[in-house]
C-alpha cells in the first residue's frame, strides 16, 4: 500500500511539474513547467487571490489530476503554458516568469488580442475562482476568505470530504 | 419472479413502487446510479455544479445529437466531444433529487390542444388520451403523498380542483416578492405564489425546508424537497438495485420476458417480472426500447407502429432577467435584497392563452425566481467589460466586489409548449456504443417556429415586471435551445395501435405486460414544469397494474 500511495504521489506531482518546451521559432529556446508559469500567471491575473491567502497552486493539482476533468482540458491547460511563455519570447526573449510584472502586463495584453489567447487566460481564471470560491476542503479557499470578500455564506451541509 | 420489475427510480417509476409496494407485491427497480440519502448530501458547489457528480462521465456515456435547422439540413454534434450533456441524475430518485420543485398542474386545455387550438403547420399535435378530469384526482394524491405546498388564489387560468387549499403552506418568500406584487398590481397582472414540492413544515416523516439557499441542482439534506427517493422510494420496501444499467428488455410475440442489466463492473445479470415498467426518463426509454429489438419486433421493442422515439418534446421558453442595485434603493429595500435562504416564489400565468390579431393563441407560465446562488458563475460572469473583452488585476477584482455584493439578479423562466414535429426525436447510433459497449441515443432537434412567437409574448410581459419593478440591465433569451431537464414524449399513447405506442394506460399496444410511465407518454407537453404530471401519471397507471395484478 505504502508504494502505491508514493507512486500516486509522484504521479500527482509530476502533471504540473513535467517539462513544457518553450520554442522560438523553430529551435528549443528553454524548457519550464506547468507549475512554474501558471502560479506568477494566477497572481498577475487575480492578485486579490493572493492578498487573501488563497492558495491556488493546491487546487491546481487537484485540477490536474481530477478524474472529472478530461485529458484534453489537463493538456490544454498544460499547452497555453508553451503559448504564453514563446509569447514573451517573442516579446522580451525570456520566458514569463522571468519577466518584469510591466513586460509580463504587456505579455498579457499581446496574448489576448487573439481569440484563443484571450480564452486560455479565461480558462486559467476559471480554475482560479474555483479554488476560490469552493468549498474550503479543497484547500484553496483558506479560511472562507473568498467568501467572507464577498459575504457569501456558503450552503448547509458541507461537504465531508473532496470530489475529486 | 418479481410481480412488477420498474426500471428507472425517479418520479415516473417512483409511485409504481410505491403503490404496489405498498399493496404487498414484490418490486424490484433496476436504478443505473447509486443510493444517496439526506445524509449524504450536501452543497459542494465544484462536486455538483462543475463536475457534475450526479450524471455519467461524457467520456463514457454520451449522446448524438443532431440539431436541424429550418432548412432540414441538420447538424451532428458528438456529445462528448461538444460537452453537450442531456443526463439529468443517474441516482435513486432519478433527477427529482435534483429539481427545484416548482409544481404546477396542466390545465383542461392542455389535453385537447388540438381540438381547442387547432393544426399548426409543421407540428404534430394531438389531444391526449385522457382528461384533465381523469388525472386530477392524481395530482390531488401528489399533493398530499409527496408534498406540495403553496397558496391558492383565484385567478383567470386557475384550473378545477378536488381540494380547496395544498395540504402544506406556502414557504417563507423574500421582502422582494412584495415589490414583484405591487407591480403587477399596477400592471394589471395577477401573481400567483409558486406551488412547490418542498415541505413547509415537518410532514409524511420528512424534515421541513430548512432554507439552505442552494435547492435546485442540489440533494436536499432535509428530505422536504419531494423527490421520488424522499417521499415514496423510502417508504416502500420495493428491493432497489442499484449500479444496475438496463441494456435489453428480451420478449416473445405478446410479453416481456426478462430485463437484462450491466452492473458498474459491467457483470450481466437478468430479472424476471409478470409486468415490466420503463422509467428511465424519456430519452433513455425510447433507446431501451429501440436497442430491444428482436424476431418478433424487428424495429424495437412495442414498435409495431415505427413510433417509438418519435415526436420528443421540451418545454420552449426561455429565460430573462434584471438587476436590482442598491443605488436605486432605501437602506431598508437594499437589506431585503439581500436576504438569502428565502424563497421568490412567484409566477405569472396570465397568457396561459391569450388572443393576438383576433386568433387565439396557447401561451404558458412564467416563474419568477433569484438567480441561483452557486457564487463561481456570479463570479465569472463579471471577467468581461461591457465590450466584450476579457478584464484581469485589479479592474476585475473591482468589478466582482461591487457587483456582488451591491446588487441582485432576479430571473424568469418561460414554459410555453415544444410542440412536436418530424423532426425532433430519438433514434440508437449503432456504429457509436457507450461503456457497456451498448448504442448510444441519438437526440434529433428541432424547434418550431410557433414556439419562439409564444416564448417572446411572454418574455416581453415578464419584462414589463422587472420594468416597473425598477431592475436595470434587463434581458432575456427565447431560443430553441432545449432544456435536457425537460423531456417528454417518444412514446405517445393513443387509441389507434397504429399511431401511438401506449394505449391510454401507458401499456404498450403491442406487448401484454409491458408500461412506460416516464414523461414519454405525452403527446404535448403543456406549459408548465413536467414532474408533476408525471408523478400524477405514474400513480394512475399504478392503479391499473394494482388491478392487473390482482385480477
């Protein structure tokens, strides 16, 4: 049982931390992780998560490793990392995370001028608010505060326990 | 051997068990979900709202839909691959745990649309088999077994009933409704307090409504929402198997013979019954009974006619809202808006029929109601500026604040009838299987015309409410987009073996012991929520199959 669990474990953290190939053109330009973009991309996007200590990289790998959430909606996910980050290639020639919070604004405004651009941040956001605004057993929502910022009271029963 | 084998546990199989139950006969229901009770539930927004806990993976069991347009050309849509989802509850209590619960009856004219109204071009339309007088005695019997509870006012549209009052009263409504009631008073209109299958008061061994805020889309924790498991499956000791996916139901020339089911394991197992119900809610029925097929009905099962699956219907309508912001209101008014956990609970019926350019024109119902508390909607729906472009940072942290927690949206919801056509109907894609390796449904769609014309009447009078009442951002959407929680029909029944599938009592034409008495017996599906009627109806026929059996 013991390696079965460390074997789920490993399998659970490797989704979010497996590798993206960021690409400039047509050569390999550096290599970053799901994980890596997507938490200063959550922050840039919705900076008032973070001021009220919602901790959204947990609920991102519940997201990863949902069996509710399909394959292809985990690899879009995973793709729009690669997206946005030869995005500022294009722009700074470094990938997102190593931009200034200016550039890494001026990454955004680029990338959602385009339809699918603009749709991959809304998708990121939707995650975001889930680990927000769902219940506190998922671990994002600390404390009710995605809800006291709103005062909303969430509904009686509570869940016991995760849906995942 | 069963007496009666019912497959399908919500509120079209739910009184069958019940009733004969009850009576002393052995009841087996065959239910393709798995068992909740009021313990188990709760209001987990992200298990019921986003990942749909209640109905199957689309990864493992879809649809086929095929949208037509005006021109007859149509559309293919692969449900898993669109996300295009017509599962409404795959649990014990079928998608009745899951209802709101606004209950109101069908009226006299509803079963003789084509005689009152007339043909319409295009629509298949029928008088039913039986009578407003001949049900109501069931939907009096709905009120009092599963619960209803409401206020009776007299207005233009009231139908008959046996019982001056509901046997429960009305739930505790939100100071708004006052607002809604004052306006309409202006307008001329009369407002109807919505009847609701949700105890008011502790009754029948249930708890009463504790006002969780969060009701439609969700298990109720209390048992008063009066769904098929709280209010009859549990009090029965009909034998449930749950898990229990039924694929085939096996005949000779005049009767059913066995149901065979996958359990989730997908282990196959078979049942023996004198008398085989199909509940398994209107779309699934007809696939039942189309994957059936054998020697002796090579087009499916009870399908002599070539009508099974034949003439689906919705309900048309749509929906609309405004929004009250505090800028427009008294301190007071602004802590009324405010209030959650209470019901709206208001209804207009008005135009159940009305007349426009000298003809007289079938109408509908219009619910009033808060819009639903689940917050993640409320909140992405704010992520956009009025352009239409995609808002982040502080400018949306902004946004979201104030609309939230300084204004409210109140909705309507119009029924008015789908009314059948060609066109809209069920079939079985042999080439595509589900988990089980069985053919899944196919879901052909196609709106009428007519229905949009009486969808907009009554659109734009809800809208006249929400004016006078002071709402701003006021809109709404009538469209052909059908409700997958709203299903009827594929299985009419009728007098003529030749155009219907079910005679008057939900029995097959065809087969001697075979029901189905989920909503696809209707020929037209009224203007209102089905559940009712279909509760009313499972109890009528389960007086029938009473008096088979003991015949």
């Amino acid at each position: 049982m013991k390696n079965r669990l460390s074997r789920r474990n490993f399998l659970k953290s490797s989704f979010l931390s497996s590798s993206v190939m960021v690409m400039s053109g047509c050569s390999l330009f550096s290599i970053t992780t799901p994980q890596e973009t997507l938490r200063v991309l959550e922050d840039d996007l919705f900076p008032k998560a973070k001021a009220l200590g919602i901790n959204t990289s947990s609920y991102l790998h519940i997201v990863f490793h949902h069996s509710r959430i399909s394959k292809a909606e985990k690899t879009y996910l995973k793709n729009g990392v690669k997206w946005l980050n030869e995005e500022a290639v294009k722009l700074h020639k470094t990938t997102y995370v190593k931009l200034l919070s200016t550039q890494r604004e001026e990454v955004l405004q680029n990338f959602a001028k385009t339809a699918w651009g603009e749709d991959y941040l809304a998708d990121v956001m939707n995650y975001l608010f889930e680990a927000m605004l769902g219940d506190p057993i998922y671990g994002g929502n600390t404390k009710e505060a995605g809800w006291k910022w709103l005062n909303f009271e969430g509904g009686q029963p509570r869940p016991k326990e995760r849906y995942v | 051997m069963y007496d009666v084998c019912i497959i399908g546990s919500g509120a079209g199989g739910a009184p069958i068990a019940y009733e004969l139950a009850n009576a002393g006969f052995k009841v087996v229901v065959l239910e393709k979900g798995a068992n909740y009770t009021e313990k188990d539930f709760n209001k987990d927004e992200l298990a019921v709202s986003r990942r749909d806990m209640f109905t199957p993976p689309l990864s493992e069991q879809k649809h086929i839909i095929n949208e037509y347009a005006p021109d007859g050309s149509f559309t293919r849509y692969d449900g898993e691959k669109s996300g295009w989802n017509f599962w409404n509850g795959s649990l014990v209590g079928g998608s009745s745990n899951l209802m709101s619960g606004y209950f109101h009856r069908l009226k006299p004219n509803d079963f003789k649309l084509k005689s009152v109204y007339g043909e319409i071009a295009g629509a298949n339309v029928l008088d039913w088999a039986i009578s407003y007088e001949e049900l109501e005695p069931f939907y009096d019997k709905v009120e009092k077994i599963v619960g209803v509870s409401g206020k009776i006012v007299a207005h233009k549209h009231q139908e008959p009933r046996s019982s001056l009052t509901f046997p429960y009263p009305e739930l505790q409504t939100n100071g708004v409704t006052k607002w809604f009631d004052n306006a309409c008073e202006v307008l001329g209109y009369e407002s109807i307090p919505t009847p609701r299958a949700v105890l008011s008061q502790d009754a029948l061994k249930r708890n009463s409504c504790y006002y969780s805020n969060f009701c439609g889309s969700y298990g109720c924790a209390s048992g008063a929402k009066g769904s098929a498991r709280a209010a009859l499956l549990q009090k029965c000791d009909a034998k449930i198997i749950t898990d229990a996916f039924v694929y085939r139901l096996e005949s000779d020339a005049k009767r059913v013979t066995k149901a065979y089911y996958y359990t989730k394991l997908g282990f196959a197992h078979s049942i023996e019954a004198k008398i085989f119900v199909v509940a398994a809610q209107a779309i699934e029925s007809s696939r039942l009974l189309l994957n059936s097929k054998n020697k002796f009905f090579p087009q499916g099962l009870a399908n002599s006619s070539g009508e099974v699956g034949k003439n689906l219907i919705f309900s048309a309508g749509g929906s609309g809202q405004g929004r009250f912001v505090f800028e427009k209101l008294t301190q007071t008014q602004q802590k009324e808006l405010m209030t959650t956990g209470l019901f709206f609970n208001r209804s207009l019926q008005d135009w159940y029929e009305y007349e426009a350019e000298g003809k007289k024109y079938k109408g509908g119902t219009i619910d009033f109601l808060f819009e639903h508390q689940n917050i993640i909607p409320r909140v992405k729906r704010e992520m956009y500026d009025e352009e239409g472009k995609l808002l982040w940072g502080e400018a949306l942290a902004t946004k979201i604040h104030k609309t939230l927690t300084t204004s409210r949206v109140l909705t309507f919801e119009v029924f008015n009838d789908w009314l059948p056509t060609n066109n809209c109907s069920v079939g079985v894609d042999e080439k595509t299987k589900d988990k089980y390796g069985v053919p899944v449904g196919v879901i052909n769609l196609n709106g009428h015309p007519h229905d949009l014309a009486v969808g907009e009447h009554l659109a734009k009078k809800a809208v006249k409410v929400l004016e006078k009442m002071g709402a701003v951002e006021i809109s709404y959407n009538i469209s052909s987009a059908p409700p997958p929680n709203l299903v009827a029909g594929g299985c009419r029944f009728g007098e003529d073996a030749k155009t219907s599938v079910l005679d008057k009592n939900c029995k097959a034409h065809d087969l001697e012991n075979l029901y189905v008495s989920d909503a696809s017996f209707m020929p037209t599906g009224g203007s209102v929520p089905y559940t009712w009627t279909i509760y009313a109806n499972s109890f009528r026929v389960a007086e029938v199959i009473k008096k088979e059996l003991r015949a």
